[in-house]
C-alpha cells in the first residue's frame, strides 16, 4: 500500500514553455500532498503543500505564479512550471499523506531539464 | 528553510560492517522518520518513531528518537552493498502546520573502493 505515483519522470522542454508534472496516490486518498524540489547533491526544499479542495499554500521565497498547483481530487495533484527557465531544472518530488498512517510517502520524482 | 543537522555527510562502508548516522535539532520534534533515497528515485520511509526514548527496528535497520525529543540516529547492521545510497532524517515539529516535515542534510552511504 501507500503507493505514490509521478508522470513524467523525465522531461525536457524549451526555455519559456510550461510543463506539467501530475502526482498520484495509487491506492489511497491523500487530502493532503506536498511539492518538494532537490538540487543535485542537497536535500528535500518544500515549496508548496497542496491540499484538496482549496488553495495550495506556498513556502517563503516560492512564487506561486511560476509554480501552480491544483489538487482537483483525493488522489491527484498537478504541479506546473510556467514560463520555465534553465534554472528551473531540478528534481521535483510529491509525497501524500495516508489518513491511516499519517506519514509522507513520495512519489519516484520527476526530472526536468530546461533548455 | 530549516534543516535538522545530519551527520556524517557521508561514509564508505565495507560489507558487514555497521554503520552510524544521526541527526540533531535544537527544537523539540515529536515525530523522526528516517528515509533511503536510491539516485534518480524518491525517497522510501524506512522507520518512524513518535515517542521519545523509542526504540525501532525494521530488519537491519535500527533507529531511536531521542530523550531529548532533539535527536534521532539510525544504525545498519551487517551491511550490504544494496545498503548504498542517501539516508535522510526528518522531523515533526510540534509547531509544524499539518504535515509538514523539516529534513536533515543527508548521509551519502558508499562502498569502499
């Protein structure tokens, strides 16, 4: 159980496009999902937690306009990167949180890679 | 944002060695996770503790939450070269909002040459 899914795992895309990153839990409701980036060697950095039914709520220093979240059920969040620069390349990972346990689980990430 | 201080950064390990790793905060936490990272894969939960003082064992792994409420550490036994990989701790602040974690550095697990 507790299985969190992310599509795409790669993605390549042109300077100035939107990309959108969907997350899924498999076999669970997850009221709650959270947006984590990671850098190369670092560690987990939240951006933004998503809840379903209302709006995301973001971490300081994290633009809500670039990073759009929608968490249009219990089992899927969208994260899109709008307007996307190469700095915007990085590991983006969702995790759910199960009613039962409480706990985060994470999805196998997505890679983009803007060039 | 905040980091809970991971420590070591990373290690070499030989098979069947133990291997250490810890983590410290300087706020009270009431929940430790313990997470694996395998490269280009998110993170897998490997143990969860809620109680201070507890003591947590998932096969070869083993992790305690701290008396202070402020440290956690993990140890492997008897590693594996599948042991390889990045550990991560977390904590649950009892001020966090909702289910918001705070995340260690990371200990990078390698083998020895």
């Amino acid at each position: 159980g507790a299985v969190v899914s992310q599509h795409p795992s790669r993605v390549i895309c042109k300077s100035g496009t939107s990309v959108k990153i969907e997350c899924r839990s498999l076999d669970f409701q997850a009221t709650t999902m959270f947006w984590y980036r990671q850098f190369p060697k670092q560690s987990l950095m939240l951006m933004a937690t998503s809840n379903e039914g209302s709006k995301a709520t973001y971490e300081q220093g994290v633009e809500k306009d670039k990073f759009l979240i929608n968490h249009a059920s219990l089992t899927l969040s969208t994260l899109t990167v709008t307007s996307a620069h190469p700095e915007d390349s990085s590991f983006y990972i969702c995790s759910a949180v199960t009613a039962l346990e409480n706990e985060q689980y994470f999805g196998p990430g997505t890679r983009l890679t803007v060039t | 944002g905040q980091q809970l201080n991971q420590s070591p950064q990373s290690m070499f390990i030989q098979e069947g060695e133990d291997v250490s790793m810890n983590c410290t905060s300087s706020s009270i936490f009431n929940t430790w996770l313990w997470y694996k990272q395998d490269p280009g894969e998110g993170p897998v939960l490997l143990i969860a503790l809620y109680k201070a003082g507890e003591l947590t064992s998932n096969g070869r792994l083993t992790a305690q939450f701290g008396i202070t409420r402020k440290d956690s550490f993990l140890n492997i036994s008897a590693s594996i070269p599948s042991d390889v990989g990045i550990y991560f701790c977390a904590g649950r602040s009892i001020k966090a909002a909702g289910n918001k974690l705070t995340f260690g550095g990371g200990t990078r697990v390698l083998v020895k040459p």
